[in-house]
C-alpha cells in the first residue's frame, strides 16, 4: 500500500511539473510574420516625373510582443531606399535606419518591454529609377540570420517569418468601376 501511495504522489509530483493548456497552446502559437508591403505605380507616372517616391509598408502579425530587432532590407535595381518612418507599433523607443555600405539595416529598440498585436514596423520610402515590367522585390531579413535579432521582452528569440514584396509598375492607370 505505502508502494502505491509513493507512486501516486511521484505521479502527482510530475504532472504538476508538466505545462498548463494554456502555456503549451502559448508555445503553439503561429511565430511573427513578417510581410513587406506591395505598392503600384504607373510607368506614366514614373516618366512624368524627375524624383517619383513610393512607400512601402512592412507589416507584423501574430506579434506576441516583441521588443527589439535589426533588420537587412533588400532591393533591387530600379528603386533606391530614400527614407525609412516609424510604423504605429516602433512609435516609441529608440528606432535608427543606417546606411552602412550599400546594406540598409534597421534597428529598433523599446526598453519599457515588448509592443504585442499587429500592425506596421516600418515604413520604406523609395524613389522609383526607371521603368521596368512587372515587380521590383523587396525584402527585409535578420541581419545575419540571426534569431537573436528579433527578441520578446524577455530575451527569447521570436523566430519570425519573412514575406518579400515590392513595387510593382503597370502600363496605365487601372479604371475602377
């Protein structure tokens, strides 16, 4: 009998280790996805004038609350990056855009804890260079792939997933009816 009763109490010990539902479905939860916007111009409007600008949004969903990231942004030829704005969730703490030879990256840093919800990171300003068909890609990263460069609050790596987009040029303006 005391052999049953020590097993059950064992038993009863580990199970109180074992995570709650909700802290295992918080573990479950969908990590950060991370999207940059796609934003058309017309070749129209880039031959009519001298310095045509284009701002492309990059989003967040499924944030559970990061505090901190530094991040590549990628491009190709045919836009150059002219400006780089707060989004409603980087409004407050320390956010810097450099220019380090020909790598753009983007830092973000709010030490009062962590922004939860979705919502725009950053805004990218480009001046359009040319004209072209189709869809010139935009891209952001981890600055050297690393997880660590984009944390929670608490220091744990958000390991978020990236979507690429773009600027995308038609031949005329679309009629909406």
């Amino acid at each position: 009998m005391k052999k049953l009763i020590t097993l059950t109490l064992i038993f009863a010990m580990l199970m109180s280790l074992m995570p709650t539902a909700s802290a295992r479905a918080a573990v479950m939860a969908p990590y950060p996805n991370v999207v940059v916007g796609t934003n058309t111009v017309t070749k129209q409007q880039a031959m009519g004038s001298v310095a045509l600008q284009v701002t492309v949004p990059v989003y967040i969903y499924y944030n559970a609350g990061i505090a901190t990231f530094m991040l590549n942004v990628e491009y190709e030829d045919g836009l150059q990056l002219t400006n780089v704005s707060r989004g409603d969730l980087t409004s407050a703490g320390i956010f810097q855009w450099n220019s380090l030879s020909g790598d753009d990256r983007i830092t973000w840093l709010n030490l009062a804890g962590g922004v939860q919800g979705d919502g725009v990171l950053f805004n990218l300003t480009f001046t359009v260079t040319g004209t072209w068909d189709g869809t010139k890609g935009v891209s952001v990263s981890l600055v050297g792939g690393y997880e660590k460069n984009m944390a929670y609050y608490s220091g744990a790596s958000a390991f978020p997933y990236f979507t690429a987009g773009g600027v995308h040029m038609t031949e005329s303006e679309i009629a909406v009816m």
